[in-house]
C-alpha cells in the first residue's frame, strides 16, 4: 500500500466520479482506476460499487475513508512538526546553570528565548560547573551557564559578563554602619564560603586575596549554593564574600558592602560542545547574545 493509493482514493471517494478525480489529480482516468483496483486486491475488500452511470462507496469504504483521513492528517502534522524542528521552531533544549546565574542573567535570557520560540521545551537543571562539564561530556546538558576559567577542547565559551565581589554581613554586624570596607578588615571574621569542590577558581581568589592582605581567612562553614550562604550569614553565623549580582537576592537580615581595591572578581559565560550543530542551541546563542548587548548597553 503506497501514500499516492491513499490520496487517490480519498480524492475518488470525494468525488464519486472517477473523470472529475482524475482531472483533480492531474492524470488520466485508466491508470487511476488502476490503481484504486490494486489497492482493493491489496485490502481485500471492495470500496466502491461501480457502474457505467454511478459511483459509491461501500459501507467497507465509507470505514476506510474514515481512517484514512486520519492517517492523511497526521501525516500532515507529522510533516509540519518536521519542519518546525529542523527550524528551531519546535524541540527540546536543555540548559544547565550555576544557582548564581538566577540573580540577573538567567532570568532574562530564558524568559526572552521563550517569547520568541514558545513551543520549544526548555528543561533546566542547576548544577557547579564542574558537574555541568560532565554533563557536557555525557551529553546530558546542551547548554549550560558556567563560571570560567575551563580549559576543555570540547566546549566553547561566550562570556556574559563579569563583576566584582562584595562582602555580605549579618543586618546588626558593625560594618553595616560603614560604606565600603577592606579585606583586612575581615581579618577575625569566620567565613562561610562556597565550597572548593563546586567553585574552585573563586574558592582560590578569595583565599589569595586574603593572604594578599596579610591573614588567612577563618572558614567556618563550607555549602554548595550561594543561596545558602546568603542564608546562614543571616542566621549569624559568620560572614562571606559574593559576586555582586548576589545583592539582588534580597534577604531581609543581611546587608551587602562594598570592598575597596584588591576585591575579588568573577565571570559568567555560557558554554556548549564546540561540534554542536543544533539549530535550537544556536537560536538560544543568538537570543543571548542580543540580549546580553541590550543589558550592557543600558548599563553603560
């Protein structure tokens, strides 16, 4: 049974007249009786009473019909879903972030993709960035929201931005009463920090700063989220260091200060295997290369 035999019935069954089908289908009146024979002995079954002056269905046809209006249909939508899909307009994208990244950039970037291709399934998942590298390895993720430095022949980097760290400190601490502060000045403070394992390069920038500024910092506490450092520096139990986007997570018992000169710096990129050919990741670039533009343009 071919597609053509399909489409020829239906177009037969329509008209009740094999001439006018075949002036519709563009052919002969001989070949398509053919084949609309060739299909019956194919089903064997009858789907039309045919006469010299008369044409119509059997009830076996009127029942294919049915069903075969169907099958057309899907096929249709089967064939538009396609095309869709190899236009980006349709499909799966799964994007891997840093908790971090939903302080500003993450926000923007997904909510703009989604206005501009809202039937594309975007499925996200927080995670460090060394887990996401392995992601990326296991071909798990197909973007993903990472803190540099990487250094992998298997992904390519887009810097988003990058910025500089301020010190957060309980609502009553003494410094809430000063504009900026120094590194040394958190000399005797415990610190809660994210741990090494999940951000080894700032991990190690703010250690470095430290002994730059002549102590070693006391660590009290190490966690796998800002989120929860921001939370048990508001309960009292020390203080911390953060990128400044941080600051928009508006917490009610914390108080976010500048630190003056030698503070640390961060970056945020977006990465993606190098030999990525999807049409879906680079629409998602592009929305996030525009709109990272726009943000920068109204900062300056």
């Amino acid at each position: 049974m071919e597609l053509r035999q399909l489409k020829y019935f239906t177009v037969v069954a329509e008209e009740l007249h094999f001439g006018r089908a075949a002036m519709r289908l563009q052919m002969t009146q001989p070949p398509l009786s053919q084949q609309i024979l060739q299909l019956e002995n194919e089903l064997g079954v009858k789907l039309f009473e045919r006469s010299k002056r008369h044409v119509e269905l059997t009830n076996a046809g009127k029942i294919f019909l049915q069903e075969v209006r169907q099958v057309l249909t899907k096929l249709e939508e089967a064939k538009a879903s396609a095309l869709k899909a190899q236009n980006g307009i349709v499909g799966r994208l799964v994007v891997g972030f840093v908790g971090s990244a939903t302080f500003d950039i993450l926000p923007i970037i997904v909510r703009g993709f989604q206005e501009q291709f809202p039937y594309v399934d975007l499925i996200l998942h927080e995670m460090p960035t060394p887990m996401q590298i392995e992601a990326f390895h296991n071909k798990e993720i197909d973007i993903g929201f990472v803190r540099p430095p990487i250094v992998d022949p298997l992904l390519s980097l887009l810097s988003v931005y990058q910025e500089t760290c301020i010190a957060v400190v309980p609502k009553l601490h003494p410094f809430t009463q000063r504009a900026s502060i120094s590194l040394a000045d958190l000399s005797t403070e415990q610190f809660i920090l994210v741990e090494r394992e999940i951000w080894p390069s700032w991990y190690d920038d703010i250690i470095s700063k430290c002994h730059n500024a002549g102590f070693s910092p006391i660590i009290r506490q190490g966690v796998k989220e800002i989120q929860t450092v921001i939370g048990l520096v508001a309960s009292g139990l020390g203080i911390s260091i953060v990128p400044k986007s941080t600051s928009n997570f508006h917490m009610r018992d914390v108080t976010y200060i500048n630190i003056e000169q030698e503070a640390p710096r961060v970056e945020m990129s977006l990465a993606w295997r190098t030999d990525e050919d999807s049409i879906l990741v680079k629409q998602f670039l592009d929305t996030a290369t525009q709109l990272i533009k726009c943000s920068k343009d109204s900062n300056s």
